[in-house]
C-alpha cells in the first residue's frame, strides 16, 4: 500500500474503537459523531478486503484480523505522539532515556542535572532508577550507569567515578566505636553484595564477626537505615557527602575497600544518537578530576 494512500483517518478510528470497543465512546475520544467512526472502520474494512470487527447487540469484538492489527497502530501512534511531544516552544527536542542505580542517582546525578539541562535545553531528558539491575534493552535505555567491575555481556562500558566503601553510621553509634573490633557488637547492614564486610575487615586487619543486620537491595535504603540508627552501613562516602556533612551519617573508620565502580554502559547494537553523544561528553568531562 502506498504511504500517500494510507487512510489515517479510518485507522485511527480503528485503534480507537478497538480500546474502547464501542463505535460511541471512540467517537466521543475523537471528538466526531458515531455515525463518522463507523463509516470510516466500514471503509478501512473494505480496502483490506475483512473484517476487523464483530458487530454485537451491546458493543463490538475484535475479530482475528483485528487483533493482529491493534498492536502495530497502537505502536505506530504512540511513537507519532512520543515524536510531536518533542516539538516543544517550536524547537525539536531529542528524547534520551538513561537508567540509572539509585545511589548514584540521588549522591552524585541529581545535584548537577540542572547544569546539564542548561547546557542541552534541546535533549528531553528522562531518567528512571534501580537497584543495579538496569535491563537495556527492555526498557528501551538510551544509557544505563551501574556500579561493578564494567563487564556486562554485549555492552559498551566507560568508567566514570571510583567509589571505595567504608563503614558509616548514626553519631551516636559512632561514639561507641573506639576500633574496627567494635563494630561486632552493633548489626552490620548488608547489601546483596555478600562478601563486602568480609574485604573490609580484612583490609583492616581486623577478623570478621558473624555478620547480623538486614539486607538491603538499595544503598540509599540502606543509608536511611544507618542514619536511623539500625546498625552500621558499608557504603561509598562520595555518594553520601551531605549525609556526612550534616552529620546525619559518620565515618568512623579510615580503612576502604574498593570492588567496584560506576559506568555508563549503552548496548553494543545501539547506535549513538546525537543526545547521547553530547550526554555522554557532559558526564565525562563532569566525573574527569574525579577519576584521575
């Protein structure tokens, strides 16, 4: 079918009908009268050579056909719609969509993101968090920045921050805290990570105690635990530095230990748009000094 023939007007009505299944209530959606939306899914009908419907005494039901075609329009009209928001005060606006681990999100990200807005106003840029386990691919991710060793099959890697751990906590458990010894006698918050204490007390110099405490899947969860006084975190201080300078969290402790750092990753198949070009250029050259 030829793109200068495709009749919008009839599939649109379709797709409307088709969520509503109801020639009425697509029309109202529509803002035309019923007698228009079921005239032009009559034509659309006729042109394809089937039914798309079931006309029944109380509504409609989608037909086979009409099934295999809903999701193609519902797509092709979302991405219409996505596109046009784009347009805004006249000028285009390219989407980026990065994922992003929710301690880096919330320590490091989030307090700069208003000089990357000024330096782009042309990127729409959309982010969402998780716990580390960002899925590319399935959630359409422009970009993903995690933490870890940089090694996540079929993805491109760039280092961007370091983010040695120590232990921190609430002052006041802090003030029983005279060696790395102490810490046996106060919960040991975990994350998934399960053999971080284990480095730590072994950096130290220190044997590990049997480890109590709850487990927790988010750093910035965890965080909030220790700053409530539930026990003592292992977590990267650069991330919590107003925690810390509030003294809402203390370090009470010098010894680090380094497994990992943060990434910005893109799939390997992805190619590099013009917005994730220039993103990727602001956050390395934001995170630079503090790599070196």
């Amino acid at each position: 079918m030829d793109r200068a023939q495709l009749p919008l007007n009839a599939l649109r009505a379709f797709e409307a009908a088709a969520r509503h299944l109801n020639f009425t209530r697509a029309a109202i959606e529509l803002c035309v009268s019923q007698g228009a939306v079921s005239h032009q899914v009559a034509q659309l009908e006729q042109r394809l050579g089937t039914r798309l419907f079931h006309r029944l005494p109380r509504g409609l039901a989608l037909t086979d056909e009409g099934h295999a075609l809903v999701p193609v329009l519902a797509e092709m009209f979302d991405r219409v719609a996505a596109t046009l928001d784009q347009y805004a005060d006249g000028r285009f606006r390219e989407g980026l969509k990065v994922g992003v681990v929710g301690t880096f999100a919330t320590g490091w990200l989030l307090p700069r993101l208003d000089g990357f807005a000024r330096a782009h106003p042309s990127i729409d840029l959309r982010l969402s968090t998780n716990n580390n386990r960002a899925d590319l691919a399935g959630e359409a991710l422009d970009f993903a920045i995690r933490f870890g060793d940089g090694a996540w099959h079929g993805t491109h890697a760039e280092p961007l921050l370091e983010a040695p751990m120590t232990p921190v906590c609430a002052p006041t458990i802090a003030a029983q805290l005279r060696s790395p010894a102490d810490l046996a006698q106060h919960p040991l918050l975990r994350s998934y990570r399960a053999d971080e204490w284990t480095l730590w007390f072994a950096q130290a110099g220190v044997p590990a105690p049997r480890l109590r405490g709850a487990v927790f899947d988010s750093s910035v969860l965890m965080a909030s635990a220790a700053a409530a006084g539930l026990g003592v975190a292992l977590l990267p201080p650069a991330m919590f530095t107003r925690e810390l300078a509030a003294e809402q969290l203390v370090q009470p402790f010098a010894p680090m230990i380094d497994v990992g750092r943060y990434w910005l990753t893109r799939l390997m198949s992805r190619p590099e748009t013009d917005a994730m070009r220039r993103f990727r250029e602001w956050i390395r050259g934001e995170t630079y000094f503090q790599t070196r």
